[in-house]
C-alpha cells in the first residue's frame, strides 16, 4: 500500500530548502507528501537580510484537529525547521494521535550548524527540542545538534571513538535509528554515519570544495522519501548523499542561496523506483 507522510516545516518562499525541497523531493519518491507550515519567511535565513518571518504557531492546533475528525492518517511524520520552541509540544501530539500504528517519527532538529544556533534559536528550545529528537525513530542530526542534544562538547577535530560516544549518548536518551551527517575524518572526504541498536556504517563520499545552502533539508527529504519506498537506513543514507553530491555539482557558483536539485530529480525518482539509468 502507497505510504503518506506529513512534513512539518517552514516556507522559506526563495531559497530551495524545508517545504519547497521536501513536498518535491519526497513527491518525487513515490510517496503521497501532506505539509504542515510551520512559518512563512519571504527567503530563508543563510545569507539573505531583511527577510520577513510568520510564525504559524497558532494555526497548529486547528489543523490536527480538522485531520483527526476527518480520520486521516500517516504512515510517518518528518520534521524539519520549527517556527518557535511552542510547535515541539504540537508536533508530538500529532504523532501520538495521527500515526498509523508503528509509524515512522523522523527528526531533523534543524536548528544549528558549524558550533553554533540558527538565529532565533536559544537554549530554552534546545531543551524542548530534546523532547521530540529522543521520542525519534529516526534522528537526522549534524555533529553541531548531536553535541547540543547530548551536552557533549561540539569539536571541529575527532575521530569514530567520538562519534560513537555521539550516537550512543543519543541512543541512550531514547533516539531510535541516529543519522549523522557531515561526518568527516579528513579534509578530503565527508560522510554520514548510521547507527542503530546493533549497526553502526559509515559512508564516506568526496567532499567538494564550495558549501550551499539548503543540503541538509534535501538529504533529510531524499532519505524519508526512499525510507517510505523501502529502503534500509544505510542503503536510504548512501542514496541521499550521492544525490545531494549529483545535484552541488550541477549548481552553478552564481547560484549560491541552494542546491539546483531540479534538474538532477528524474536520478532519485528512478532510484526510488528501482529503474537503473543508464550511466
């Protein structure tokens, strides 16, 4: 049976990332994609000024329960960038109530990178987002928010042992399945480590020299996505990455507020359904 899966987070209406990626990328999947905004901002935060930002907040509560009085239901739910520290508490109720049963919780706590938080973010909703990442099935964390979610300290240098104590702090407050990204071991290579109960796997792809905006939402969206078709996590992992390299290369330089995902779609939409491309 065709899965559906609600995202919950922002619309940043320029800038190709949250919903603008995850409604197409996961769409692209196979999988039927109901969104849930969590704010409107004219672009989204990295790089732009002057941007405009509505939290929807308020608008919460009446959603979820026009969706439960007219029975439907997801087979998971997949959170990105929160508008404030208030939707953490509305997000988890939807997923107690509006799952299927043994639906998927997927957290990407999307609320910091490179040692430090997002603007807008503070450490009053680190610790309410620690609520919703170790409720997770699938927890989708950079080393910055792993160190903030465990109270680890966050390091620029490390080597597995580090990262293994990462995702086990994780597992034990009560993550599921840890998928950290931006794992990288030396200058030229970067990857991401998956870590369950009983797997630990580590892919290791090349690391391009320029950095764009919007690469995590689309590994997030690209791995729920074939998650939802099947896949493993490592297998769905290994995929996500390969596509978000395929689609940094395909971006031009001059385009530096995202990843020019469009053009490179068709690869994962084939992926996703099992068509091997020619090469």
């Amino acid at each position: 049976m065709d899965k559906r899966v609600l995202t919950v987070q922002d619309v940043s209406c320029v800038g190709q990332c949250s919903l603008t990626v995850a409604l197409p990328v996961i769409s692209a999947c196979g999988v039927e994609t109901a969104v849930l905004p969590s704010a409107v901002l004219s672009t989204h935060t990295g790089g732009f000024t002057g941007y405009t930002f509505r939290d929807l907040t308020a608008d919460i509560p009446a959603i979820a329960q026009h969706w439960q009085s007219a029975h439907l239901r997801f087979d998971a739910v997949y959170t990105g960038y929160l508008g404030s520290g208030g939707q953490i508490a509305h997000v988890r109720h939807i997923m107690d109530t509006l799952l299927v049963s043994g639906g998927a919780r997927i957290v990407d706590p999307a609320m910091a990178d490179n040692g430090r938080l997002y603007p807008g973010f503070d450490a009053l909703y680190v610790e309410k987002m620690k609520t919703l990442a170790f409720s997770a099935d699938i927890l989708l964390p950079n080393i910055t928010e792993a160190a903030l979610l465990t109270g680890m300290d966050c390091r620029r240098e490390y080597d597995e042992a580090y990262i293994r104590s990462l995702t086990g702090a994780l597992h034990e407050k009560g993550a599921g399945t840890v998928v950290l990204t931006g794992v990288s071991y030396e200058p030229e290579t970067t990857g991401v480590v998956v870590s369950g109960r009983e797997f630990f796997g580590y892919y290791r792809h090349a690391r391009l020299a320029r950095n764009c905006h919007g690469t995590g939402d689309l590994f997030a969206s690209a791995f729920t996505g074939l998650l939802c078709r099947g896949y493993e996590p490592f297998p769905a992992a290994q995929a996500a990455a390969e596509f978000v390299l395929a689609c940094i290369r395909r971006t031009e330089p001059e385009h530096w507020y995202g990843v020019r995902f469009e053009p490179v779609l068709y690869t994962l939409a084939a992926k996703a359904a099992g068509i091997d491309l020619p090469e």
